[in-house]
C-alpha cells in the first residue's frame, strides 16, 4: 500500500502563468491523472489559451468564487461547489471576469494526463480539421 498527502500551500507556483497554478500530480506520484490547483484573482484566466485537447476529458471543481467557462455553445457559469465538465475536442478557456467580487479556487483534472494532446483554438476561425 502506498499513501501520500501533499499540502498544495508547500508547492511553488508553476511560473509565467497567467494565474497561480499548483500541480499536484508529481508531488503525489500519480500518473495516470493531471491534477492542478488553479487561484485565478479578477480578469485572469486559467489555462494559456482557448484551447481543446484530442484525447483528455477535463473537469474543473470549484472551491470558492465563481468560475466563467467560454465555450463555443455560450459562457457558463460555475458557482462553488459546481463542477464543470468538457470532453476531447471541445474548446473550452476557463476564467475569472475582470468585473468578479474576489478570486476563484478551482481543483481541475483531466485525464489521462496529456502535455502535448492541446491545440489552440481560434472561435472566429474556421477549421476542417479542428474540434468538434
């Protein structure tokens, strides 16, 4: 049996994100999932870009404040406590709004874990080959 408890304030923030984001896969020696805390102040966003992936599901768990989700159906709003989901090939650019009371604390997962698996994705583009 194999037991780990790792203390997400003990971990260094990743640099040049546009958010504080805290991985905790490594440091809980799993593999098979991609696990990051994410505290995104007013008018920061999550990941770099808009973006979708081939293969990874993603779902971001909101701990506190409420998170924004661009998406090409619409925004979504997702409250504390929430959860939201997306499957591969669905763009997504997940965010806090310039105009939100406080910051948001999102516990995101995707799976499986897939570093080179995202794309970019351009809303006012039109791609033959792109998401779904």
């Amino acid at each position: 049996m194999s037991y780990r408890v790792v203390d997400a304030d003990d971990l260094d923030p990743e640099p040049d994100r546009p958010c504080t984001l805290q991985r905790l896969s490594a440091p809980a020696d799993l593999d098979g999932v991609a696990l990051n805390r994410f505290e995104a102040a007013p008018g920061e966003q999550l990941p770099l870009a808009y973006h979708y992936h081939d293969e990874q599901e993603e779902a971001f768990y909101v701990l506190e404040g409420t998170l924004s989700v661009e998406t090409p159906a619409g925004t979504y709003t997702v409250p504390a406590g929430s959860l939201f989901a997306c499957d591969p090939g669905d763009p997504q650019r997940a965010y806090n709004p310039a105009d939100a009371d406080g910051s948001v604390s999102v516990l995101a997962i995707g799976v499986p874990p897939a570093a080179d698996d995202v794309h970019p994705y351009d809303p006012d583009a039109e791609e033959e080959d792109g998401p779904r």
